[in-house]
C-alpha cells in the first residue's frame, strides 16, 4: 500500500503538470478540458480496485487510480490558475479547497459507510467504495465537459503570405 501510494504520488503530479504543459501549448483551456475528461473517465475502470479478488490486481488498479485522481488535481489546479482572473483567484482558490476538503474527507467516507449499510453491511464495503469512486469520476468527466461550453478555444495561428 505505501509503494502504490509513493509511486501514484510521484508519477500522478509529473503526469498532470506535464499533460497540463502541452494541452495549454497545444489548444489552450479547451484542450486541457478535453484531456482533464478523458482522465475522468479512466479512474471509472481503474476505481473498481476494491472489488478486484488478488492483491495484485488491486494494487495496479489502486495504483492506476490514485495517479490519475493525482493527474486530474494538478491539471486542474493549472486550470483554474488560468482561467480565473488575477481579481477573483483568492476568492475562488478558497473556495475550492474548502468544497475539495469538505467532499473528501467530510462526505465521501460518510457516503461510503451509507452505501455499505443499505448494500448490506461490511462485507459490502469493497462495492459501496467502488460505487462512489465511480460516481465520483463520471461525476467528474460530466463536470469537465460542461466546462468545455465557457472554455475559450486557443487561437489559430495565421499563416504569413509572405
């Protein structure tokens, strides 16, 4: 657990900052939005860890999962760094690293436990984690993509006639 763990928390943020780097060379914040989607949509698969019956499979998928959680976090944060004006960036940046803690570490443990109690107790723990981080990562995509519709697309290069 603490290798996954030191590895995902390694490769997680060299992969969003770079992926950050070259979508916002490549297309601006429209382009990191569409990759910030995709990522989103691969922590779906890769959050079935809990539900996987070896300790391998669970690990390459934790794994998996925790880089890319990690990989969407910084590219989002370079997102927001910006998108959001000089004037608003305070306000916004507290914002949203107090919804970040409160749904973390407030309400997703409780929302967890919940699940697990209505899908049957304990034994279902390994499901009820899989369903919210799940939840969490088409939550996510969805939230991405509509993001998409404010997003300036960069713009095209003219080309000399010279």
């Amino acid at each position: 657990m603490a290798t996954v763990l030191f590895a995902s928390g390694l490769l997680g943020p060299m992969l969003g900052g770079t992926l950050a780097d070259v979508c916002q060379r490549a297309g601006g914040p429209h382009r990191t939005l569409i990759v910030l989607v995709g990522l989103a949509i691969l922590t779906v698969p890769a959050a079935l860890f809990a539900k996987v019956p070896t300790v391998a499979a669970a690990s390459v998928l934790l794994a998996a999962f925790m880089t890319l959680v990690n990989a969407v976090c910084v590219m989002g944060t370079t997102l927001f760094t910006i998108v959001i004006p000089n004037e608003l960036r305070g306000l916004c940046a507290a914002l949203l690293l107090g919804s970040s803690v409160l749904l973390s570490i407030g309400l997703a443990p409780l929302t967890v436990s919940l699940l697990s109690s209505v899908l049957g107790g304990a034994d279902t723990l390994g499901s009820a984690l899989s369903i919210v981080c799940i939840a969490t990562g088409v939550l996510g995509a969805t939230t991405f993509l509509l993001g998409r519709r404010y997003s300036l697309r960069a713009p095209v290069p003219a080309i000399s006639s010279r």
